[in-house]
C-alpha cells in the first residue's frame, strides 16, 4: 500500500491518487538520475565546504549518493510513481541509506534549480555524443567524395536538370551542412553549460552557499547572474531544439535525395539488401525504409521545438509547472537525431551503390550543357544576354528536331553564329562542363580536391 505523503504541516491530506499520477514525472525523469546524483554530490560537497553541514556529514552523503548511482545501474534501484520524481525518489533512497543526515542534502537548494542543474548536465554530454554523431557522418561523405570526384551527376534547379556536376561537390555540399551543425552545436553547448545550482526556488538562499564551487566542480563555465533567470531560463532547450530541428532538415533534404535517386524513374542507386526492406505483396520492390524514415520523424523533432516554444511564451518569472514538459521532447529529440545520424551513416556507408553508367548516361540527355555555350559565345565578345537568346532559340529548335546540342553539326553552329568552332564540342562535353567551374566553391575538379583537403582540415 502507498503511503500518503503530504507536503508539509500546511497540507492535511495527500493527493489525489489520479492526481499523484498526473503531476508525477518519475516516468521520464529517472533518465536524468545520474545526472542528478552527480549534481547532488557537488551540493554536498559544496555544503560541507563552506561549514553549512559538517564533512563527516558531506562524505556520507556523497558516498550515499554513489551507492544509490551502483544501485541504479544494477538494476536494483527502480523508483515508482509513488516517488513522483527522480529528485525525491534519490533523496528518500539516501535516507534510507545514511539515516537523518540525508534530510540535509536538500539544504539550500530548491527543486528548481536542481531539475535545471540536472537537464543541463544530461544535455551537455548528449550535445558532446551528437556532433560526434555528425563527424562519423561527416567522414563517410568525405570519403565517397573522394571517391567520386570526377563521377558526374546532374545538378538541379526547381528538380529540372540545370547543369552537370562532380558527385563529390554535391556530397560536400552535405559535408557542409553536417560542418554547421556540428559548430552551431558547440555554440548551443556554451549557453547549456551555465549553472543554476544554488539560485534555490527563485530568490537565492540565505545560507553561505558558494555557486563558483559547485559550477567548477560540475565544469561548468560560469553561473547564471540572477536567480529568477536562473532557475526559469529554458533557451537553452528551445537552442538545442532548433539545432536538432536543423540537422533534421539537412538529414531529411539527403533522405529525398536518396528516395528519389533509387527510384526507376532516376535509377542513379542502388539499394542494397542490408538497408532496404520489400513489399509484402509485390516481390519485386525494394523500399528506401531508411530515408523514408529519417523524413518522417523530422516532424516529431520540429514538434518538440513548437511545443518548448509554446511552453514558454506566456510563462511569468520564474519557476513554473509548465517546465515539467520540457524533458520528454528534449529526451526524444536526442534520441531520435542519434538514431537517424546513425542510420544515415550506416545507409551511405554501406547501404548505397552509385550506378556509375548510369550516371555517365544521364548527364549526356539533356540541354544542360546550354549556359556553356552562352559563355562560349560571351568569351568571344557576344553580350551574355544575347548569347543567352541566341542559345535559347537553338534549344528550341534542337528539341523540335528530337537533337541535343553536342548532336549539331559545325555548319549548324556556324549558321547560328560564326564564331562557333570546332572547339565548341570538346567546351560543350559533360566533363569539360564540370571541369570549367573552376570559381572558388564551384564544381570543377581543382576545386573539389582543394575541398577535399579544406575538409580534412575541418574534420581534424
């Protein structure tokens, strides 16, 4: 039977048991238990070294605090709902183990800023295992990048085809998403990296706590200024949450890529058996379940950030209830961007071929040689705008004839306009196409193994 626990003297009856389970939390928030025995060692220590409890008092609380975290990771320590959260469940638990000494744990320290000590904890280390989460993804695009630095690929503009380019640019293109998400992540990690502990229930303590102890001892960087702020401040949540919503944009914007290119219509991948699932009544289909997936739980991590941003927009100073939403869609965020960056990694690492023939074929098709031609014409002294008509008009007519550019012949050329040479053939090829753009950031070779290098650097 649970007993029925009142709050203080000021109560005279115990929840509501519907009640006791709406407001509980220890559903969720046991997953930040060790975080918060971690921060609640650092309070007892800090207690003990500025005189406010004794340090035989301080060591037994924080060896208390270490045989709760042994007991946890073994399993035999499972708090219920009658806990209602984890920072109860923790400071019962130490009771039981150290007797009266561990009602002092709580001594100058509210639940307010101790959930916030705890969620910035946990958040820090998840943030430090995520962007090592984007480097492992980094490193496999750059190595097929390397691979495939002069196997071209149709680039597209509107999903029309606009120019060739080298496979490897468009990898790197991700490279360079995946690279500002990695450093947007470690600006996140500064403002998560400041501590609350010690600015109690919103108005500081009377007792002569030392913040900078306890904050040095936790690595944090600094401390938050003003304790209102303190222990109500959650943009640091709402940061990491559009971090997280952003890697999901750059992991779903890949994810279509790859749909699209396995597709029969594209048919530049091939899905291999170890990342595509079939269909249950068509036995000749391979679906991109990976990609598929990646796309659809975007949504959930963008849900989270709505529901923080939600969550905060009409609370007062300070600490309030609502804050209790907080963790699940932070919790579910973490896991699902690590769960979708590795089976990213895994899919391009492992789980694609690029049909090289195919791609050779597909950027020989199309009219999107054309610009070339304009700056063919424009290199020779034609205005660009009327190269630009000038070329316009030919495509037309090629496609009413059923050619392509490279098909006409020189007198067509010349007929368009003498300045057209022999030349125009080898200026107008796939390779030469890719090879000419050679600005800074462009898709032309020299550029991309200068690419290469730069992202080598980046990546050490």
């Amino acid at each position: 039977m649970t007993e029925k626990v009142t709050w203080s003297q000021r109560f005279e009856s115990a929840l509501h048991p519907a009640i006791a389970r709406f407001n509980a939390s220890i559903s969720f928030d046991i997953e930040l238990i060790e975080y918060d025995i971690t921060g609640s060692q650092a309070h007892a220590k800090m207690l003990a070294h500025t005189g406010i409890i004794s340090p035989e008092e301080g060591e037994k609380l924080v060896t208390g605090l270490e045989q709760i975290r042994q007991e946890y990771q073994q399993g035999q320590f499972q708090p219920g709902i009658d806990a209602e959260d984890v920072h109860f469940a923790v400071e019962k638990r130490l009771t039981e183990i150290v007797g009266d000494v561990g009602k002092k744990l709580h001594t100058a320290r509210s639940r307010n800023d101790q959930v916030g000590t705890d969620t910035r904890l946990y958040l820090r280390e998840q943030i430090t295992q995520i962007r090592q989460y984007l480097r492992e993804f980094q490193t496999v695009l750059l190595e097929i990048a390397e691979q495939n630095v002069e196997t071209l690929i149709p680039g597209y503009t509107h999903l029309q085809r606009a120019q060739p380019v080298s496979l490897a640019h468009h990898l790197l293109a991700y490279f360079q998403m995946a690279q500002r998400d990695w450093e947007r992540l470690g600006d996140v990690y500064k403002r998560v990296n400041i501590s609350p502990l010690g600015c109690g229930a919103l108005a500081g303590t009377t007792f002569p706590i030392d913040r900078h102890y306890t904050a040095k001892l936790l690595d944090f960087d600094s401390i938050y200024a003003n304790s209102l702020d303190g222990v109500s401040d959650r943009d640091f949540a709402i940061e990491f949450l559009s971090a997280a919503s952003i890697i999901m944009v750059h992991l779903s914007r890949l994810s279509e890529e790859v749909i699209l290119w396995s597709s029969e219509e594209f048919r530049f991948v091939t899905l291999k058996d170890s990342c595509a699932t079939g269909s249950s009544i068509m036995p000749q289909k391979k679906n991109p379940d990976v990609p598929e997936l990646v796309r659809g739980k975007t949504g959930r991590v963008f849900g989270h950030l709505q529901a923080m941003l939600v969550i905060m927009k009409g609370l007062p100073l300070a600490y309030n209830k609502d804050l209790q939403e907080d963790k699940e869609g932070i919790f579910d965020s973490v896991n699902t961007v690590k769960a979708c960056l590795e089976a990213m990694t895994i899919l391009m690492k492992e789980g694609l071929e690029f049909r090289h023939q195919r791609l050779a074929a597909a950027v020989t098709e199309d009219f999107s040689n054309a610009t070339d031609v304009a700056d063919y014409l424009a290199a020779r002294g034609v205005p660009f705008r009327e190269a630009y008509n000038l070329v316009g008009k030919v495509v037309k007519t090629s496609i009413a004839a059923g050619k392509l550019l490279k098909d006409l012949t020189i007198e067509e050329w010349q007929q368009i306009h003498p300045a057209f040479e022999a030349d125009i053939y080898a200026a107008i090829s796939p390779r030469q196409v890719v090879a000419a753009r050679n600005s800074y950031g462009g898709t032309g070779f020299d550029q991309i193994q200068q690419a290469i290098l730069s992202a080598h650097t980046q990546l050490s």
